[in-house]
C-alpha cells in the first residue's frame, strides 16, 4: 500500500513513532522462538518464591532441597521466606537470571546469556501450563497469532548405550577422515539396538506436550501455538545423535511438534568440534524420517569468538549437508570465503533466515552495518522476523520491527511480506491452519492500514493545508513539495 510505504519512510527517524505505528501491526508468527528463554524471569521468580525453595544468598542458586546435609547449618542458605531482603534478592536473581542491567566485565555477553539458562531451570523445567499462558497472553498482546516454540528436551535418562566412549571414538575418527560409510554403518548400528526404547521415551514426550498443549488451552480462534523438539550441540557425539534420532521419531508421530532444531552455544568447544557429525546426522535423519521439517541454528557467530578460519563456513555446511528449510541467525556468512556461492546455494534451495536483532546485538555484539539482515533480503533470500529468547534478553516482537524499519530502511510492503512469511514459512502441518492464518493476518492489516490512515496519522503528522487527510498521504502529496505535504510533528533522528 503505497501511501503507508510513505507514512512508514517519515516515521523512519523516531523510534517512539514506530513504536507506536508497529504497536499496533499484525505481526503473523514467531519461528525462532525458545520457550524457556522467552519467559521473563519476574515469573520464574515469583513461582520459586511461591514454592519457598531454597537460595542460596550467595551465589543466587535456587534449589528445592538443600544439596548436602552441611548446608542446613549454613547461612547464605535460607528459604525465600526467611529472606529478611527479600526485594533486594529479588533484583539481583532478575539480574542473574536476564541481561537487565548487563554491563560487561568478568563476564562477556554470550556467557552471562548463556549461563542465564541453568539458573532459572529450577523453575523453566516446571509450571509449563502457566508459561504457556504467559506466552499466549503477550503473543496476543503484540499482535502474534502463531509461535512455534522450542520447548521441552526428551527425557532420555532411561537409555544407556553399552560401549558409548568407544562410539564416540569412532564418531570422531569418521569425522576426522570425513567417513561417511563408515559413519552411517555405525549410526544404523546404534538405531538398530536403540530404537525400540526411544520410541517409548518419545511417544510418552508426545503425550506429555499434547497434554500441556490441551491443559493450557492454546489454540483457538485468535492464536495457535506449536512446538519443535531440540537436540543440545554440547552433548558428546553417541548422546547427541541418539537425541536427535528421539526429535525427529517424535516429530513424525505428532501433529503439534512439527520441528527438530539444534541449541546451545555454536562456540562451544564440543559444538565447534562436532559440526561436520551433526550435519551428518541431519542428513541421516532426513533420509530415515522423510517429511520432517527442522531449522538449524547456523552461523551465530562472529569475529573474536572463534579463529577466523573457523568464521564463515557453517552456513554452507548447513545448507549442503543437513539441507534444513530454515536456518538460524546465519550472521557469520560476511566471513564466508566463498560468499557468492554461498548466497547462490541459499537462494537455489529457497532457505528461509531466522533473523534474531535483538539477540544478535546482545551476544554478538552483531548490529547495524555488521548484520547481513539487508545482503539476504536484497538478494532475493525469504527472511522472517523473530525474538529468539525475548524473556532473557528483555525484548519483544514489536522491537525486533521496529528496530529493522529503524535501522534498514524496510519499506511497509517489504515488512508485510516478511510477515507473510512468518506464517507461510511455518512449519505448520495442517495447511488449513496455515491458511486461515495467512487470511486472518490479511484482515488484520486491512484493519491497522485504516487505522493509520484515519486515526494515526492525525497524532504524528500537523495537519495538512488540504482537510482531507486520506486524500493528502497519497504518494504524491508525501513525496512531493506541495503545500499538502505532510510535515511530522516529531523529530527526525535517522541514523
Ligand atoms: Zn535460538
């Protein structure tokens, strides 16, 4: 719509225009999305204050028994009601547990994200059905009609692997020597002796996510959520295959968990270690669990974190060997020595990036010139607009826009169709879901572009000499130098 196209370049330049301008826009699906991250920690607070855990007033660890006998008699540990500074706890937990208040120093950015996840797994790992409700609420709040949510890790406690250190050797050996017959006879070995009982630990994790999906009542008219299964990338090679192997037999079986995706730290050293392996059993996966869709979080990384040799080389891995639909965050790619066909590939194979601002400018320290978001838009590659972990980071979906439109120049017709995307590019497996979204979503813009035209714009913009304020926004009057241009009532500050 061209006369928005205009309205959106003057409010270009004020940060508290577009807030309220993307405030208000339907913004379709969230595909990069953590469950656990994107609670704020008010709640998992609130939640172990509720059940009066331990902490220790130390080091901020929460507990629900005391870990050694020895510390009953100690005092740093206390439970919450006996906590005389209550309120002062509270903010240092909110700042242990988010990047509120973040300042480096001892530790960088990525490890204080990083290590954020263990603190609060004490309550992450339970209360699902109120953490969904929460995620509801504010996905309906930030006019979100559809997340597909990283959730819960397969509980695989109950399978041991006989002989699972030599495995492992064997794993590396094939990478070592990029193997991959001898890799894909051990990887059939291990389904061979393993599969029945993963099945039974995946068919119980189905029930257990169909039951806090039903519980907690998501679907309905207004929203729908729905789940990916994960696999963590620090794991040693027999466990992480067999993890996988759980995601992807779970995937196939159910209608609500529609991905498998790949998480933890890239840099990490097993992670940095084991990439090849991992493409691999994707790519093993794949063939096994025909239909399965899954994303791979690829290329979050950037110079100083790894050697520059190890820079720039993932996405390409990705996109040759493991072949996902979707991939993650895919900022490294400005370091990839073989850019061009990098980007040809992304585009022949119609991969779709995640973009992650937020968390890329947080843990990265990847913003503005440095982030490719604009080099795969302009080539033609599909991007969507995502929050990656918003409860850590102290973000939200309307930021993530306005930040894009702010820094990049998007034109509203281009955040329109990134938007369509994010319903489009879901992993959704009923396509009338899909459908009724896209058409839900449509409808939701005819509503906002009415809004801005006969209510917004009258807020932000001196009234125009011609009284028909509809009439004097047309492309025209907006980039023209007539006596109907509009003039913003609030200050430009481009970039
Ligand atoms: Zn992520």
């Amino acid at each position: 719509m061209e006369s928005l196209n205009s309205i959106l370049a003057e409010l270009r330049g004020n940060r508290s225009a577009l807030f309220s301008f993307f405030s208000m826009m339907p913004k379709g699906g969230d595909l990069h999305h953590h469950y656990s991250g994107s609670i704020y920690a008010e709640s998992y607070i609130a939640y172990v204050i509720e059940k009066n855990y331990y902490i220790n007033t130390e080091t901020l660890e929460v507990v629900k028994e005391l870990p050694t006998p020895v510390a009953a008699t100690l005092p740093e540990w206390q439970r919450f009601s006996k906590l005389e500074n209550l309120e002062q706890v509270k903010l240092r937990m909110l700042r242990k547990w988010s990047d509120k208040d973040f300042t480096k120093g001892v530790e960088s950015n990525d490890e204080h994200f990083f290590a954020t996840f263990p603190s609060f797994s004490v309550a992450s790992k339970e209360n699902y059905v109120e953490g969904l409700i929460e995620l509801k609420k504010r996905a309906l709040n930030q006019r979100i009609s559809y997340i597909e949510t990283i959730f819960i890790s397969l509980d695989l406690k109950t399978i041991t692997v006989p002989n699972e250190a030599q495995y492992d050797q064997v794993m590396l050996y094939c990478q070592r020597l990029e193997n991959k017959a001898l890799l894909t006879s051990v990887l059939d070995e291990l389904v061979e002796r393993h599969e029945f009982d993963i099945q039974k630990v995946a068919d119980k994790h189905n029930e257990m996510v169909k039951q806090l999906h039903t519980v907690s009542k998501m679907d309905d008219a207004s929203f729908i959520m729905r789940y990916q299964n994960y696999a963590a990338r620090f794991r040693q090679p027999t466990d992480m295959f067999i993890e996988l192997l759980a995601c992807f037999y779970s995937a196939a079986q159910s209608p609500l968990i529609v991905g498998v995706n790949i998480v933890a730290a890239e840099n990490g050293e097993v992670a940095m270690r084991d990439y090849w392996l991992h493409m691999q059993f994707y790519a093993y996966l794949e063939a096994k669990y025909k239909g399965v869709q899954y994303a791979i979080h690829a290329g979050e990384l950037t110079t100083g974190m790894v050697q520059p040799e190890k820079l720039g080389r993932h996405i390409r891995d990705a996109i040759t060997i493991a072949k996902p639909t979707r991939i993650g965050h895919a900022v490294d790619i400005i370091y990839d020595n073989e850019f061009t066909s990098t980007i040809e590939l992304l585009k022949e194979k119609d991969v779709v990036i995640e973009i992650n601002l937020s968390s890329n400018e947080f843990i990265l320290g990847v913003a503005n010139d440095m982030h490719p978001v604009e080099l795969y838009y302009k080539n033609g590659i599909p991007i969507v607009i995502c929050t990656d972990d918003e409860g850590v980071l102290r973000s939200s979906i309307t930021e993530q826009y306005v930040i894009l439109a702010h820094r990049y120049k998007f034109t509203y017709d281009q955040i329109k169709e990134l938007v369509i995307n994010s319903i489009r590019r879901s992993f959704i497996k009923e396509d009338t879901i899909k459908d009724q979204l896209e058409d839900s979503v449509k409808k939701g813009f005819v509503d906002f572009e009415q809004k801005i035209i006969n209510h917004y714009m009258a807020l932000v913009f001196e009234a125009p000499a011609n009284p028909q304020l509809t009439a004097a926004f047309t492309e025209k009057a907006v980039n023209g130098n007539g006596a109907n241009r509009p003039k913003l009532k609030l200050t430009n500050f481009a970039l």
